[in-house]
C-alpha cells in the first residue's frame, strides 16, 4: 500500500480525487498554509490528517505510517521540501518541475543519491492521450533517424482568472519568466524520442497587452521559445507558458522516414502521419489520420477518460505506482529532472542575453555539478519580496 501524504492542496486536488479512487493508495496526510480552506473541504480528505506546516506534516504522517510526499506546493519551491522529505526517510513525487535554480537541481540530485530514496516527476503531459499514441508509433522506429521535435504549449487567460491565479503579491505567478514552465512542452518531447537537452538557445518577445498588467503581473513577455541541441543528436523547439493568440497547444516528431503531430488544424482526437513517396511502406498511405487511442486496457481508458489533462492525470498516477511498487523505473526520475529544469533557467539567461547559447549541466557528474553548485540565481521573490537576483521579463522602455 502507498500511504501518501499531499503538500499543496489546491494543486494537488485533482491527484487527491484520483488516490481516493485507488484502491492501492491510502491518504494519510495533507498539508496546506491556507487550513481554512483545507478544513472547508476535509470531506475529500477522508480521515487523513490536516494541517498548515510542513515540519508538523511530516512528523505526524510518518506516525501514521506515511511512506510518500507528493508535492504540489507552489511550483518554485519544490526542491527544498523534497530534500526535507527525502531526508526524513521518505519517497518523493514532484508535480511540475524540479528546481527553479541551479544550486537546487545539485542539492536534489545529491539528497537522492546520499539518501537512496525514490524521487520522480509527476509530469503529465508525455501522458496525454494523444502524445501517448504519439509515442507508441516513435518507438516502433517507423520515423527512422530522429531530427527534429516540437512541442507548443499555450495557456492564457482573461483578468479575472489571472487575478484568481496570482493570489498575493509575491505570489510566483506574477514573477516567472516565460521559459520556466517548460514541463509540458518539453517533456512529452523527452519522453517520446527518450532524449534530454544538452544546449539551450532562447528568445522572448513582449506583449503589450500582458504589459499592461504589470502593476499586479511582472512577467509581461507574451512567448519565449527555446531551442536545443538534445543528446541523441536531434533537436527541439519548445516553448515555455506561453500567452500567444493561438487555441491550441502542439506537438510534433520529424525523422528522417516519416513524421506524426498532432494540434493545430489537425482533426481533434487524431495523430497525422507523413511519408516521404520513397520510404512509404507498400500497406501504408503516405498520409493518414490515426485515432488517438493509445494501447491500454478498457478500464484505463475509462478512467483516463474521466482525468485531467486529456488523461495524463490518471496515467501518471498508475506510472507513480509502477515505480514506487518496483514494476518499472520511472522515466522522469531526478537526473532528466534536473535537466529540464536547468533547461528552463539557462534558457531564461539566454533570453536575457539575445539567444546565447549555454551548455545544460549533466547532472550525474560530479564536475559538472561542481560548476554550478552555487549558482542560485533567481527571478522569484521571497514572501516579503525579497531575494530577486533576476529580472523576470525582458527589459523594456516605454
């Protein structure tokens, strides 16, 4: 049994309904700073024991017989409550991403490796139903020699939900640069071509219309797309959050054979796949609509069905379980962690300094580590507001 402790409530609601359902997960714990709100819903909370401190959660979870911290706390704050955890003696999930500096990604990796826990990524968009489908026809090898990849993630929103999801005024929201929240674009791409950044180059590009929130929103830059060098010798354009005019998000995988994408103009529910007139197999049509149904069983389609994230939620849930119970490794443990994280930060400096090019440490050698064990950068604040050692959008006069 996986007895399971949640920090971050309001993030982490929609796991909290899907480990409910579970009949291999018991929640034992759940901690939120905001208790009036977690005691407003402490129905969904079964019997699991509540609180607003982080040092409290972990002391009376392990009484309880917790085994797991799932994090979904705010999404530039992972990493120090993960070491925390993991040094307690107990496994970790992370929801979104990593780190936000490089000092962190070293001190996560370096707790996981002293301490022997487990730890993973709970990033769910690799998961999605159709990216899923995506993936199953990459790895058949059908596309030949992988070349290029790309993944677009968009997610704006009007002032009233924008206000709903900045709460406060340091709240991490308001100050993120564009490349950070680079888990959903790049990780379906690591996952399907099963690569990782080795070089990241980056641009951004203002938008007046986010400019004039910057009163209460900071980060006023409408895009910030990324490109990269990956280690099995393809590359990748991504973007981070964006807030682009556009009413999809996107993903694509070219080889040198054939390519598979899906967004866009394509038929929803649906993966196009191309040949080229001289490598297109005898039974296959050069181009054709593929339905988005990935190979699972009826009853995990169901329930993916039933999930966020065009199901993802559900499937990282079960990819969760098959690690923590030994049946697989997981794919985003916290060495790819880090590199997505180092990708997201080192692609934010090369905004900064128009498209630099800059090496993404490889997190498994100690030299490289070494490099940038004290590089703690940011563009966060504190909750006082404090500690900004970054700008978090491009510099920009009226």
């Amino acid at each position: 049994m996986l007895k399971i402790g949640v920090f971050g409530a309001w993030r982490g609601n929609n796991y909290i309904n899907l480990f409910n359902e579970d009949d291999e997960i018991e929640i034992v714990a759940v901690c939120d700073r905001n208790l009036d709100k977690l005691l407003e819903n402490k129905d969904s909370f079964s019997s699991a024991y509540l609180c607003g401190e982080f040092d409290e959660f972990i002391r009376e979870g392990i009484k309880r017989g917790m085994n797991c911290v799932f994090l979904a706390n705010f999404f530039n704050q992972h990493a120090p409550f993960a070491i925390k955890a993991m040094k307690a003696g107990l496994d970790v999930v992370t929801e979104c991403t990593a780190a936000s500096t490089l000092k962190e990604c070293v001190e996560l990796v370096e707790c996981v490796e002293s301490t022997k826990r487990r730890y993973m990524m709970a990033e769910n968009y690799p998961y999605s139903t159709e990216n899923m489908k995506m993936n199953e026809i990459v790895r058949t090898g059908a596309l030949g020699s992988l070349l290029y990849a790309e993944g677009e993630y968009n997610h704006s929103g009007n002032i009233e939900e924008l206000r709903y999801y900045t709460p406060s005024e340091f709240h991490w929201r308001a100050w993120m640069p564009r490349t950070y929240y680079v888990t959903h674009a790049l990780g379906p791409i690591m996952y399907m071509t099963d690569s990782v950044p080795k070089y990241v180059s980056a641009r951004a590009a203002h938008s007046d219309l986010l400019y004039e929130l910057r009163d209460w929103r900071h980060n006023y830059d409408g895009a910030g797309i990324m490109f990269c060098e990956m280690d099995n010798g393809m590359i990748a354009r991504f973007t981070g959050c964006t807030a682009m005019a556009s009413d999809y998000s996107r993903y694509r995988i070219v080889g040198d054979r054939a390519s598979v994408e899906w967004g866009g103009y394509i038929e929803s529910g649906k993966i196009r796949k191309f040949y080229f007139h001289h490598t297109k197999p005898e039974d296959e049509e050069q181009i054709s609509l593929i339905d988005a149904v990935p190979q699972e069983s009826d009853e995990d389609a169901r329930k993916a069905g039933n999930a966020g994230h065009g199901g993802g939620d559900y499937r990282i849930v079960r990819e969760m379980k098959d690690y923590f119970f030994g049946r697989k490794d997981a794919f985003f443990d916290v060495y790819r962690s880090a590199a997505m994280s180092a990708t997201a930060i080192l692609g934010w400096r090369s905004c900064l300094n128009h498209g630099e090019n800059f090496k993404i440490p490889d997190f498994r050698i100690k030299e490289e580590r070494d490099a940038v064990r004290d590089d703690d950068l940011t563009p966060f604040p504190d909750e006082n507001g404090n500690g900004i050692t970054l700008p978090c959008a491009l510099p920009y006069e009226e």
